[in-house]
C-alpha cells in the first residue's frame, strides 16, 4: 500500500506540474526573461546552445554600453564624433537590424517553447497576444531608433562637407562667421543681412558674439585678401558700399578667387576678418526662409517680446499685422518677422532682437526636443543652412555646444552711438572686441550686467545676453 501511494502521489505530483495553469506561468516567464534578459529563458527551458549564444551577446552589449558610458567620460568629444561619423551610423544601422530579427527569433522561439496549444484558448491566445505586443514594441523602438540614425546620417551628408580641412582654435578660440542669407523672392544674389561672429572658447565653451551692420562703411579686407587690390584702403567707394555689399561685388570674380564656389562669401569673410580682427575658423549661412521650418519644427520659441513688432514692410504697411508685446512663444512665420522687421523700429533694434532670439533658440533646443522631433528639423536643416565645418569637426563642436549651455554670453556690436557706421575708428572697434574676449576669459573683471529695456538693444552690447533679453 506505501510503495502504490507513493506512485500515486508522484503521478499526481507531476500532473500537477504539467497542468495548463503551470505551463501558462513558464510561458509567460519565458517571455519576461527574453525581453529582460534575452537568452535566459531559452537557458531554463534546457535550450543551452541557444541560450548561452544569446546571453553572451547581450552582456557584451551591456559591457559595449558601459565601456561607451565610461569613454564619454573620459572624452566626450570623440564619442560624439562616433555619433556624427557616417560610416559609424551606418553600421549602427546594420547591428541594430540584425538585433531586432535575432531579438525577434528568440520571442517567437521563447512562445513555441511555451506550448501555446496546450494551454486553452484563453491561456493561448493572452500569451500569443503579450508576444506579439511586445515584439511589436521592440520592432518599433528598434524602427524608430534606425530612422532617426537615417536622418542624423543624411543630414550630416548633405550638409557637412566631407575630407576638407580643418581649422585649428586660433588664440585658444573658434571664430565662427555666422551669416543670415536673404536671397528672397524678386532679389538678385544673396544678401547678407545678418553677419555675427560667434568667437567660442576652445576649452571653456563661452561664448562672444560680434554682429556687424549691414551697413557698416569703408570696411577693410584682412591681409592677404585679393580684395585688396580693388580696395587697399578698405571699401570706401561711396555711400552704396557697404558691407553686405561686399558679396554682390565680388561674386562674379573667380579671377580674384580661383577655384572657389562662392567668391562673394569669401570676399565677405575677408572683409569680417578685417573689421573685427578675429581669423575666421569657419563660416555658417542661415537661410532666412528656412529658419521659419526649424521653428515650427521644434514647436515654435518662448520670447519676451519688449516692444509691438510691425509683421509687414514699407510696401505692405495695409497688412496692419503685429506681434503683441509680452512673453509669449511664436511660430517660424512669427519668429522671423520678430529677426528681421525694420518697419517702426531700425537695424540696430533689431540686431538686438535677433541675438536674444538665437539665444532663445539654444536655450530651449533642448536634447529631448531635438530628438523627438528630430526628422523635421533635418528636413528644415537642409533647407536652412550650408556650412564649411567639416563631418569630422562635428564631435568638437558638439562638445563646445554642451560646455556652453548655462554660460553667460557676452556681446560687442558696432552700432550707434559707440560707434559710427559712417566713418568707423577699426582700431577702436577692433579693442573693444578683444577687451569683451578677455572679460569672457577672465583675465578681465566682469562689468556690471546690463539691464533689461523696453527697445531691445541693450542686446547689442551686454555681459550676460539672458539678462538683458
């Protein structure tokens, strides 16, 4: 009687492991441990070829992911110069491929493993189901994850000029001309409007911005320039020679600039370098129309707008349409009336206005914002700017881009009254340029932070540009 009770309960015993409730429980387990764990399901389930392959590839993955957390660390630069590197992105985009449908063989292998037709209906069909959802939500991660590689991978392509060379800081620091192109409907060639120069700290990432009027006169062209041929004695050839002139002359002389794609913007970055005193690194054309896609693209920008700002020009005053004053967030159209509006107001107001909106622009472009909205703002990205930075540069400037979040910005602009536009003194100009760097670096004592006003220039010359803006 012991010895038939005893095979009774162990039959009983082992019904009771294979019953549909239990082997509902090892599916789902299954299940869990291959998301969390690919790899460890197959090992409970005694499939150990299997198992063992894919835990030692998603160890190594996580060992992948903290050896690159620990390099990040330690170097910064260089990690993001992988995350700009089109080879890199390339292959990213192959391994994670290759993850999802080795991923994705596991759940399916992980289900079949479970026995899903000898669960019941319902036990089957809740089990199919979470497989199914969690596949689907790892496929879409993944397709999600490579479609945003695609569009950092294209627009650096399209972009960033590849194999140029490169520019070493000069003097500790980065001197980029940035230009805001208006090359608009009914206009012939380009016009520079907008010309800043953002001298950035190699080290430190502080920045100075330098904004020159378009209608800066008898400008002089750096040394070494072709231009000084036609103008040894800067641009002084009258009233209409001015300095967003200087592209629309020169534009057409390939015989001053042999080989070059844009005699106009060379000729331009020479006469930069001969106003400001700062060897221009590289230079940044913004297209003005374009720059209205990246601010819808990013959901529009938060401005305290100081002053009633005229959305028209002098040929369309009938439109009688404005820009209220107050905090509030404007969209692309917006947006560039704000930057570019001379209708009741001056260029040097606005001047003003366009530094705190591209202050405004790297405040709120905040990492989470530009990736989950990154598909448009490289479609806006090509389309807004052309560049001579180069692909392999990226990785620099990400880095100074990080290192300058939360530092003051500082600002020297060669406007009324400081200083005459008509008759300009360089060398003066060309001091308290270099004075605003040195404050920057801290061989100079700060002044007192301006105060904010009601016209929008303060903007123009200010130690703290948040401060004033």
């Amino acid at each position: 009687m012991t010895h038939r009770a005893s095979l009774l309960g162990r039959g009983y015993q082992d019904q009771h492991l294979d019953s549909p409730r239990i082997r509902f429980r090892r599916a789902l387990l299954m299940c869990l441990m291959t998301l969390v764990a690919p790899g460890s399901g197959h090992l409970v389930a005694g499939r150990r070829v299997v198992g063992y392959l894919a835990l030692a590839v998603w160890i190594t993955a996580i060992g992948g992911g903290g050896l690159l957390l620990w390099k990040y660390r330690q170097d910064r630069a260089q990690v993001l110069g992988w995350f700009t590197d089109t080879d890199v992105l390339m292959a990213a985009r192959i391994v994670l491929l290759g993850v999802l449908v080795l991923w994705t063989a596991l759940f399916v292998d992980a289900w079949r493993l479970g026995s899903p037709f000898r669960l019941g209906f319902v036990r089957a069909a809740a089990i199919t189901v979470l497989n199914v959802a969690i596949i689907a939500g790892v496929a879409g991660s993944t397709a999600y994850a490579s479609q945003l590689i695609k569009v950092s991978r294209d627009t650096v392509i399209e972009v960033f000029p590849e194999d140029v060379p490169t520019s070493a800081p000069l003097k500790g620091r980065y001197n980029i001309l940035l230009v805001g192109s208006d090359a608009g409907k009914g206009r012939t060639g380009v016009r520079t409007d907008s010309l800043t120069v953002a001298s950035i700290d190699a080290d430190t990432g502080k920045v100075v911005l330098v904004s020159l009027p378009r209608n800066l006169q008898n400008v002089p062209f750096s040394a070494g320039s072709p231009m000084l041929t036609l103008y040894p004695n800067g641009y002084n050839c009258g009233p209409d020679c001015l300095l967003n002139a200087v592209h629309t002359a020169a534009q057409d002389r390939t015989d001053l600039y042999p080989g070059s794609d844009d005699p106009g913007l060379e000729a331009t970055i020479d006469a930069v370098e001969g106003a400001t005193n700062l060897k221009i690194n590289y230079f940044i054309m913004v297209n003005l129309n374009g720059f209205k896609g990246l601010v819808d693209a990013v959901g529009g920008v938060q401005i305290d707008v100081k002053t009633r700002i005229a959305m028209f020009g002098h040929d369309d005053t009938w439109r009688n349409k404005y820009i209220e004053p107050g905090d509030q967030r404007l969209n692309g159209k917006q947006a560039l009336w704000y930057a570019r509006s001379r209708v009741q107001s001056d260029d040097y107001t606005r001047m003003g206005r366009q530094k705190c909106l591209m202050a405004a622009m790297a405040d709120q472009l905040s990492p989470t914002k530009v990736l989950t909205n990154a598909t448009a703002i490289a479609a806006s990205g090509k389309e807004l700017l052309s560049t001579s930075i180069p692909q392999q540069e990226l990785g620099e400037f990400a880095d100074l881009a990080l290192k300058s979040r939360g530092n003051k910005i500082r600002t020297v602009s060669i406007v009324p009254p400081t200083f005459s536009t008509v008759n300009p003194d360089y060398v003066a100009i060309h001091a308290a340029i270099q004075k605003a760097i040195d404050k920057s670096d801290g061989t100079l004592p700060p002044a007192t932070s301006g105060k904010k006003d009601d016209t929008g220039r303060a903007a123009n010359n200010a130690e703290d540009l948040d401060a004033v803006c």
